[in-house]
C-alpha cells in the first residue's frame, strides 16, 4: 500500500492504482477537468500507477503545466480530424481507397491516408497569437480543397472524437522505429529531429490509430477538452482556445495583424535559409555551415533596425523614440543598436531610462502578497515625467533625475539635458507603448517601438517552441552571470514576471509603429551550454524541479554552438556576455 497526501487528507492506495482513479474520486473539487497528477513535485500522467508515498496534488488547465497538456491534446485531435477529412475527400473525388495503400504493417486509416491520399503535404503550427494558434496548409496536390470549404469539416470531426472521449495511449518504440514511422507516413520535420536523437528509445502517442510525436505529456482521453474553435485566418488557419485563466470560456478572438506581420516576416526569413525547425538548425550545425549562418542572421537583424532608423528619420517630427516589450527582448542592446543607426542618418539619440522616474520606495504601490509592485505603472511618478519630457519637447534645459535603487529614492545629480534640433530621446521602459505613461507628448513627436523574441524556430511541424521559453532561458543565463541568481529563483518569479507582461505590456503591442522581432534562430544552440549546468544544478526536492526537467530536455534536441563565432554586439551578448555595449 502506499500512504498518500490529497487535499490535506491522508489516504492508502494499493500498488498498481492509476492516478486516473484517484483524479476520478477528486474531481468533483476541481472546477476544471483534471489533466495530469504531481506527486512530490514530479508530473505524472493520469494513465500511470502510483509508484511511491508523499503528496499528491492534481493538475488542471488553471496550471501552466496543465494548459500546455490541453493544447498539446488539442493541436492532436485538430491533426487526427484533418488527415480524416482529407482522405475522405480524396477517396470521393478520385474513388480510391486510401486504406489500401500499404505503408507498412500496423499503421493506422489516417496514417495511411495522409500518405496515400496525396492531399495534404503537411500541416505546419507556427506561432500563437494571443490564445490563439496560426497554422498552415501544405497541399500535395494542386486541386485541393478551400480552407473555407475543408476547416468546418474538421471541426464536426473534432467535435466527434472529443465526443467519443478516445484515449491518448503513450508507446515507448526504438527511436529508430518511430523515424521511420513518420517517414512513412510524410511527417519529415519529425524524422530529421529524431535524426539528432542519442536516446535508443522514444515515446509517441496514438489517438484512435493516428500515430505523432508530442513534446510533453497529454491528456488522458480527448472527453476533457475544452471549448474551441476552427477558422480561417489570412494565408491559413486559427485553432481558437480558451485562456488559461478562464479554460471554459472561448475568448472572442482579438485580430493581432501588426503582430501577425512581423511573425510572418521572420517565417519567410528562415524559409529562405531552409531553417525552419530543430532538425535543419542541427544539420546545419553537423555540417559546418554555422559561421555562415550566425553572420547571415545578424546581418538579417542589422538591416531590420536599418530600416526602423530610417523610418523615424523620414517622419521628420520625432522627438522621442519609445522602446518596449517583455522581459528578455534584448530590449538595451537593440536600443544601442537603433541609435548607431539614427546617428548615421545624422540625428543625435539620447537614451532616458523610464526607470529613473520610479516614485520613491515608500511610496511603491504594494501587490496582492504585500510586496513592492514596480511593474504597474503607478509605480512611475508619470506627472514628473510628462512635466520633464514637454519641457525638452519646447527647448528648455532640464535637470534629469537618477533612481537610486539601494536607497529606493530619486536623485537628482546636475544631470542637464536640452534637445538641439538634431537630438532625439531614445526612451526604454515597459509602459513605453502605453500612451498614459507619456500622455502631455504629441502623438506625432513619438515613434513607438514593441520588441520581443518571437521564436521563428519550431521543434517541428506539430511542436511549438513558445516565445516564453527563450525569454525564461535568457534570463536565467543573464541573472546567474550578471545577479549571481540562481536557476531555481528565476523559474519560481517568472509567473509573476509573465503576469505584469500580460497585464501591461502586450495589451498595447499593436498601437506600436513598428514591431522588431529580436529572436536569433541559432540561439538556443548557443544558450544551451550555459543553461544546462545551472539546471541541472536545481536539486530534486525543490518546487522549480519539473520545470527544470522539462527546459532540460527542450534542450537536449538542439546541437551546442560555442559562442566564440557571436560578433560582440549581438543581443545575443546581453545574456551571455561579451557585448561591447554597457548592458
């Protein structure tokens, strides 16, 4: 037997009960369907067997963890429902049975479709924009069906495995087994993953016959899925789900078409140098081509600010530059970077940190725990910073203050500023887009900027690499080498970091001039050395452990780059140093 803490009540359980049994005694105590069990910190599916004594909570879409495991589930049934519906038409059009065509023994009507059908090529997840998920289409052949007459099909399929409350059953098959397998069946992107694999073995899920590969847990049958929706949306598709915080709510979906753009743009981009996944970065790592890619990526970059800098020089009445966007962006590098290209078209930047106009410690607004809320924007002294910046804006001399962040005081140090006519503020700060933060400014005078790591890199056609995820791995790898922080505390403060980003950063991208997507795609190869040790140094017993296993093995995917081929002002150098700017 073995003695278990649920709920603060003690229980015994005998060896080989499911943590799917226990869920089903628990659930009426949860408001969302249970997803996956902890015990002792650990993450387990609900098909597995308690294995040993201790604590055990349970997981639902409210949680991180339990989010991710309903997409995953989600993006599943969506692919399942389009290889159906695909072999159906193609078996109507054409009156050919793709059932009959033989792939090899075992595999499933919809593997087989997806191969014998010869309709779809394959269907790619690219990026999320906001709870929703943008995909696309590639069709094998050239009369293939309209997205506006094909995706409502999809949907009545979803629906009917969902109804159906199948099982997500989790095999353990050789790596070279399930290479093949997704050979076989066209999914390319998985094979070449798994080309870098040094495991012998690997787990794949089934769902009704339909084989894929998923990086994470999934549900335990498809009945727990939550609303959703299926739609067309500009060159593909938008799989609508509800947010995290609310799971049984499907939003109404906000258009992000600024947002859209620039992700659309960096797709191109790595289509042009066929790295698109986790495979073709690592071929070309095996291959000895990274120099090259590393110099073509930056240049890539270079030009991108180029072209921003000429953007606010031709507008001709900019007076103030304003830089924003969550943690990890690179956000000073970028800043430099920007005004060595403003000065070249002949203007004279200026940085001001929004940072400076902090109100005094004392007068911090607190959170809902009791602890100093910087992030919110009652935490700047805005009347000042308006008073400061119109004052500048009519040519007057102006003495700048300097938050001092030991005493949590502002100072106030001879520090004059006056704008000639060539000068121009270069102004960084999270509510930088929020025109709150600079509400005296004439619209026209400011040029506003939203920069984030917007990962172009997917692990591969079905597997998302969230922006999240590189942002959480560059800020560990800064706080340990510039705040001494350790790995652990990082983890455990970036929910409350993504909150303040939520709440006041991406509401405000779109009304951004410009978008700048800082994201490098041979990062992560680089980040890994230096992430690795500080995760692995994160002990068994600490609540950030299951995080630590799963950036761990996202990490294990990618081929390690030195960083001694990274040119000395890339963002890149922000977080693992080296970078000839003060950052």
């Amino acid at each position: 037997m073995y003695r278990l803490e649920i709920l603060g009540e003690q229980k015994e359980y005998a060896k080989g009960t499911t943590y799917a049994e226990i869920a089903w005694e628990y659930q009426q105590r949860y408001e969302y369907p249970i997803l996956l069990a902890s015990l002792n910190g650990r993450l387990r599916e609900l098909f597995k067997s308690v294995e040993q004594d201790g604590k055990l909570e349970f997981i639902t879409a409210l949680d991180t963890a339990g989010y991710s495991t309903l997409v995953r589930g989600m993006i599943f049934v969506m692919m399942r429902a389009m290889y159906t519906v695909s072999g159906r038409i193609f078996e109507k059009e054409t009156g050919v049975d793709a059932t009959k065509k033989t792939v090899g023994a075992d595999h499933s009507k919809a593997a087989l479709e997806s191969k014998g059908g010869h309709m779809i090529e394959r269907v790619r997840m690219e990026y999320s924009l906001g709870a929703a998920l943008y995909g696309e289409i590639d069709w094998r052949i050239k009369n293939h069906p309209e997205l506006l007459a094909f995706l409502p099909q999809v949907k009545e399929e979803m629906k009917s495995l969902i109804a159906a409350n199948l099982p997500f059953d989790k095999k353990t098959v050789g790596t070279e087994e399930a290479t093949r397998l997704f050979h076989e069946v066209g999914m390319y992107e998985k094979e070449k993953l798994f080309g870098y694999r040094l495991v012998s073995n690997t787990n794949i899920y089934e769902l009704g016959g339909f084989y894929d590969y998923y990086y994470g847990y999934m549900p335990k049958s498809t009945g727990v899925l939550p609303v959703f929706d299926l739609t067309v949306y500009e060159d593909g598709f938008l799989l609508l789900l509800p947010e995290r915080k609310s799971p049984g709510v499907l939003p109404k979906f906000q258009p992000r078409k600024k947002l859209y753009d620039v992700l659309q743009c960096s797709n191109r981009f790595a289509q042009r140098l066929s790295l698109e996944n986790v495979g073709d970065l690592n071929r070309t790592i095996s291959t000895g081509n990274t120099e090259e890619m590393i110099l073509v990526q930056e240049a890539y970059q270079e030009k991108e600010i180029a072209k921003i800098a000429e953007q606010i020089y031709n507008r001709g009445n900019v007076k103030f530059v304003m830089i924003a966007g969550p943690t990890s962006s690179g956000k000073t590098t970028f800043s430099h970077r920007l005004s060595i290209q403003l000065r070249t078209l002949g203007l004279r930047p200026q940085p001001i940190a929004v940072d400076d106009y902090f109100v005094n410690r004392e007068d911090t607004p607190l959170d809902e725990n009791g602890n100093y809320n910087f992030e919110i924007l009652e935490a700047i002294d805005v009347r000042r910073f308006n008073q400061d910046m119109t004052a500048l804006l009519r040519g007057e001399r102006v003495e700048l203050p300097t938050f001092n962040f030991k005493t949590g005081k502002r100072e106030y140090k001879g520090r004059y500023k006056q704008l000639g006519a060539e000068d121009i503020l270069v102004i960084e700060g999270i509510h930088g887009l929020n025109d709150a933060l600079s509400y005296a400014l004439p619209r026209e005078s400011k040029f506003k900027i939203y920069i984030s790591a917007l990962t172009q890199l997917n692990v591969d056609e079905h597997n998302r690499i969230a922006t999240t995820d590189g942002r959480l791995i560059r800020r560990m790898v800064r706080d340990a080498r510039t705040r001494g922080t350790a790995a652990k505390d990082t983890i455990a403060m970036w929910s409350s970091v993504r909150r303040g980003e939520e709440e006041n950063i991406f509401p405000f991208q779109e009304d951004a001039d410009v978008m700048f997507n800082s994201a490098l795609i041979y990062e992560l190869s680089v980040l890994k050395q230096f992430a690795e040790p500080l995760l692995f140094g994160i002990d068994k017993d600490c609540a950030e452990y299951a995080e630590a296993k799963r950036l761990l093995k996202f990490l294990s995917y990618f081929l390690g780059v030195s960083s001694e081929g990274v040119p000395n002002n890339s963002i890149l150098r922000e977080f693992v140093g080296g970078s000839c700017f003060k950052v």
